[in-house]
C-alpha cells in the first residue's frame, strides 16, 4: 500500500496526510458523478461515459488540527476496461466501490469489485460500499431494486464501510469520504508522491487535468 504522505501543516501541531482513492464498480452506476459532486459539489445529468479512468483532487479538515487530502482514480466502469483496474488499485489506500440501487444485479458486480480488491490490494485498504441513486428511490419506492438492510448485512460481514448516496442530491456524499478518511492511518507518514503515478504511459487514457472533472460513467 502507498504510504501516505504526512506534515506539519499551517499552525504548530496541525497534520497533513495524502492518500490515494480509486473509485470502482459498472458502467453508469453514478462513480464519476459522486466523484464531480465530492470534488466541485455538481451535478450534470448527461455525462459520457470514462474512459480508462479521470484524475482528481480533493481536500477535507477532519478537525481543527486534521486536514486529509484524497488522490482520486475514477476509474471506467466498461467491461472493455476492467483490466486495467488493478494499475489504479495498485498500493491505493482506500477504495469506493459504487452500485446501483435501482438494478438488481448491480450488488452482486460490486461484490465481485470487492473480492477482487480483498484478494489483490493491500491487505489494509480501507474498502467503502455505495449505493447510489438515492434520489430515484425517494421520489419512486417501487423503483428500489436492492434493500439496504441486504446491502448492510453484506458490507458489516465484509467490513465495509456503507452509505446510501445521491450524487444528484448531495445525500451522504460528503459524509462518505468524511467516513473513509477518518478510518485511515493518519499517523503513518510517507514520502511517496501519489501524483507521480499519473505520469506513466497508459496509466490515464483520457489526459484530464489534476483540478477538472474528467468525463462521467453514469446518470444518477
């Protein structure tokens, strides 16, 4: 796993630390759109699908001495691109996987996200479920295709981290990274510079800038 980078920060006694996120699950289950309401807190309800996978940076203060900083890896949710998942999970910290709520099958392919990171990532990866679309179950109920308490009992018997999320309205989007980062080892100081991995050959298909939104995988 990537160390994250640790420092002194501001005033005496604050902390940095530097972590690197990777976003996983299928094509449109609302990845790139949590992400773009995380980093920007918006919301476009027509977006082109990933390619390969979009680069972005956010920054949270967990308290008045604490501030985190995410490296994030939105990765494509296309079958064609599921190989190269494993160079963006590769000594990441921390990992989102999203699904569906409103597809039936859309849990059991973040299960299969979730075994692949347990048996290929670092054994301490901090592992996030979301499901997402909250916002189509609040206006639709009958629209619901997986309960939460299902969803719950899986990710307590995985050890997972587990919100319900609405990218469109906002519902525990900040609340999901808030969670993922007090759960990581702040304390663990590193001078590895995640950002470097953006640099080599092929890592990231769709050249986005480390501040813009790269395009989105889903409509949520």
């Amino acid at each position: 796993m990537a160390a994250p980078r640790s420092q002194q920060a501001g005033r005496p006694g604050s902390r940095f630390a530097q972590f690197k996120l990777v976003l996983l699950g299928e094509s449109a289950v609302g990845k790139s759109s949590l992400v773009l309401r995380f980093v920007k807190d918006q919301f476009d309800d027509y977006r082109e699908s990933t390619i390969g996978a979009a680069f972005l940076t956010q920054t949270i203060p967990l308290d008045e001495n604490t501030t985190v900083k995410f490296e994030i890896w939105d990765t494509a949710g296309q079958e064609r691109y599921k190989s190269l998942a494993p160079m963006y999970y590769r000594n990441a910290n921390c990992a989102v996987v999203v699904y569906d709520i409103t597809q039936s099958s859309s849990l059991d392919k973040a299960k299969a996200w979730v075994k692949e990171l347990q048996r290929q990532a670092n054994e301490n990866i901090i592992i996030a479920l979301a499901g997402n679309k909250l916002d189509l179950v609040r206006d639709s109920p009958d629209k619901r295709a997986i309960s939460t308490a299902d969803a719950q009992q899986y990710a307590s018997e995985a050890g997972l981290l587990f919100f319900e999320t609405s990218a469109k309205t906002a519902d525990n989007v900040k609340e999901l990274f808030t969670a993922i980062a007090k759960k990581l080892p702040l304390d663990q100081a590193g001078p590895r510079n995640l950002r470097s991995a953006g640099s080599r050959p092929g890592v990231n298909l769709r050249p986005e800038s480390s501040s813009t939104q790269g395009a989105g995988g889903c409509q949520c």
